[in-house]
C-alpha cells in the first residue's frame, strides 16, 4: 500500500468512526521506525491482520513528511 492509498483510508475510517485494517507480513521485520502499533485480529501463516487507529497512522505519515493534513 503507497501512502496515499493509506492516507485515503485513514480519512474515510474517521469519517465513518472505525479503525483501520491492514495486512503486515509475518514477522513485521522491517516495520518502520515509529510505525503505529496495532490490534491482532487475525494470525496467518504469512502475515497478521491488525486493526489500526486512523488518527495514529496519519500522525505517523505526518511525521514522516508523507502527510500535510491538506487535501
């Protein structure tokens, strides 16, 4: 998923008052410095499938200059 696509989700899961949902490989290896922490929903073999806050991974985008609040 490229950021924008991450910043579309995330300001539609505000919009409708529900979390994020993402699949991350298993083991998360390289996840990025400061990445959100996130909720297990389901455990694969070869990837997890976490519930996000939304807010969170847009502050996390933010903080990495891929995100100006702006639309």
């Amino acid at each position: 998923m490229n950021p924008q696509t991450m910043i579309l989700d995330a300001e539609e899961a505000i919009k409708q008052k529900r979390n994020m949902t993402l699949v991350v490989p298993r083991p998360f290896k390289n996840k990025p410095k400061g990445f959100p922490r996130g909720s297990l929903l389901a455990e694969q073999t070869k990837s997890n499938v976490n519930s996000y806050d939304p807010r969170k991974i847009l502050d996390w985008l933010k903080n990495n200059g891929l995100y100006d609040g702006n639309k």
